[in-house]
C-alpha cells in the first residue's frame, strides 16, 4: 500500500498532536487492514461465510497462527452466519479454518520433504486427483476428499507415510486467504472434492496391508468360551486401554474393535461387550451411535483373520493341514489319526 502524503515539515512541526493522530491512522493502515486494494477483513468474512454455505462449518483462529481463537477449540465450528459474523466483529482479522470431519472431508495433508510415491504405496495404488486442493505455507500442498455418511477417519501424523498427515475427525485445516508467519494459504483449484476411496479409510486406520483373509471366518462366531476371554482382555487394563478424548481416542476405539473381531465375536456381540464391559471407562464415554459406527469400521477395515487369537483358530488352523484316514475296518473316518493334505503342510509348519 503507497501513502501519497502532501505534507510538508512546518505542518508536522506547527501541528503535533495532529502528527500524533495523523500517524495513529496510518498505522491502522497496515497490511491486516488492506491487501490488494481490498478489505482483508471484509476478505476473510466473506471467505467464511462462503465456506459455511457450503456446509463446512466454520472456525476462528489467531491472525498469523494456528490457534484457534474460541474456548472450545474445533468443537465450536459453526455453518451459522450469525455466529460467524459476531466472531469477525470481535476478531475481524481472524485467519479461516475448517472443522473437517463435520464438514465430511479428509484432507491429505502434504509437508515439504513428503515422498507422492510412498503415498501412493501406502494407498496401494494412486492418490486421486480431486478438484479441491490448495496451497500451504512453505510449499506445502492440502488435497480434499468427501467422506461417505458413516465414515469416522482418525487424524494422524506420518502415520501412512513420512510428512504426510491426515485430518478428518477432530481436526481442523486452514484456508485461504488465511496467512501465518510462515506464508498464506491460496486455492489451487476450488472445486468440488472427489470422493474418498476404501484405501483411504483403512489406511487412516492401519497403516499397513490386510491379510488375504482378513474376513474369512474359520471358526464359529461368539463361541462362548471366546466372549469370555474377550471380556477378561477388555476388562484387564494392563492389556486393553481405554479412549481418551484428544488422545488418540478414535485409535483405541479402532484397535479394541479390532481385537473383539479377533476373539472370534460377531459385531452385534463386540458392540454389547464394549457398551457392557468398556464404553463406560472412556472419558467421555461414546455414544451408542457413534461406538456402533466404530465398531463397524473395525470389523470392516481390519488386517487380520476373525478369531486368530483364540484356541479354536488354531485348531482350525491345523485341521487345515491334515485330513483324517479312513479305517477300512469299521468303515468310517478316524477321529485320531491323519495325515497331511499335501506336501505344503510341512512347510507352513517349518
């Protein structure tokens, strides 16, 4: 911004306390007040509420940080207009963030120094091209991606690769024309985001590839023997822990589901020994919705076989490899003595 001051020495000399107001106005002047000719202020309203018309609900945070401005953090973000407009009256030069999960998107969020190529490795196969994207300060990149109904997607930090995050439930991005100390944020394109994929999800819950049989049930399900040992894990908290809000809650949810698929319990049965035996141990406890959802989710995205824990998988697991012989003499197969199935039997033993 260029002041054109037509002033000349006798006038600052003659008038000083004019100086002093003169100089006070200059200052509100600055670049929180004026960029490009325009409001920033106005900008930043305007940008908000835009945002909140399109159903993502909107957060205040700190000018030039990344800290969010009201008590509650992320938990207050808004679609309301009325709310929006009072928090830029009493911040007008707040920066614009986004509540990600309520507003139904993952982004991936991509440092500088993060490998595309592990990404995609990790996503076993290519991160999708999406019409919503921006840009970050210090070259960092924001890829948008729209979450179907029931999708709860933890946060998380290099977890699926190295400089890569992943923001959804509980979390919030920035957006333009938000600026930090570090840069601004700019929309690369402002489109529409593509939805997310199956990998996306399970990823942002494992981290690693499932088995060819994750979902292949070998054994009986919700064999009483196994929901009593399930319980003993799921009350023991030397084994099991218990979710803790903004301490990787929705990741011990997550693994504790998980673990109730591998005690051999169906998901009905895993969601009652939760609500029953868990649930209310959490700080805070879920709601009955909500841990259904993430019981869901376990049973859906994990890596290993059902019941592999447990006595009868083993069992299962070895009759796999034998046969029994038939006894000529009564006619019948015998119940004590076998023998391989085939020659890879041994090896799987080895």
């Amino acid at each position: 911004v260029v002041f054109d001051f037509n002033i000349s020495h006798g006038c600052f000399s003659t008038f000083g306390s004019s100086l002093f107001v003169y100089t006070a106005y200059v200052k509100l002047l600055s670049r929180d007040s004026f960029i490009g000719g325009k409001s920033y202020m106005n900008e930043l309203l305007k940008a908000a509420l835009a945002y909140a018309e399109r159903g993502w609900y909107v957060l205040p945070i700190k000018p030039n940080e990344k800290i969010p401005l009201t008590k509650h953090g992320v938990k207050d973000a808004t679609t309301d207009p009325k709310i929006i407009k009072s928090w830029y009256k009493k911040w007008p030069t707040a920066n614009v963030a986004i509540d990600v999960g309520r507003s139904r998107m993952v982004v991936y969020d991509l440092d500088p120094g993060s490998s595309i190529k592990e990404l995609n490795e990790a996503l076993d196969g290519q991160l999708p091209k999406t019409e919503l994207k921006s840009k970050t300060p210090r070259d960092g990149e924001h890829f948008f991606y729209k979450l179907q109904d029931k999708d709860i997607i933890p946060q998380s930090v290099s977890k699926i690769a190295p400089h890569v995050d992943v923001r959804s439930q509980d979390s919030y991005v920035l957006l333009p024309p938000s600026v930090t100390k570090d840069g601004d944020y700019a929309w690369v394109s402002e489109g529409e985001a593509t939805d997310r994929t199956d990998e996306m999800v399970r990823t942002a819950y494992t981290g690693r590839e499932k088995s060819e049989d994750y979902d292949t049930w070998i054994i009986e399900q919700d064999i009483p023997k196994n929901v009593k040992l399930a319980i003993e894990w799921i009350t023991d908290r030397s084994r099991s822990k218990i979710a803790i809000q903004n301490e990787g809650g929705d990741q011990c949810t997550y693994d504790t589901g998980c673990m109730m698929k591998s005690y051999g319990l169906s998901q009905a049965v895993a969601l009652e020994v939760m609500l029953e035996h868990w649930n209310g141990d959490c700080l805070p406890p879920w709601d009955y919705d909500e841990l259904e959802v993430k019981v869901e989710n376990s049973y859906r995205y994990n890596t290993s076989q059902p019941g592999n824990v447990t006595p009868a998988y083993k069992l299962a697991k070895a009759k796999e490899l034998f046969k029994p012989v038939y006894d000529n003499s009564k006619h019948e197969w015998s119940d004590k003595h076998f023998r391989w199935v085939d020659e890879t039997g041994i090896g799987k033993i080895v």
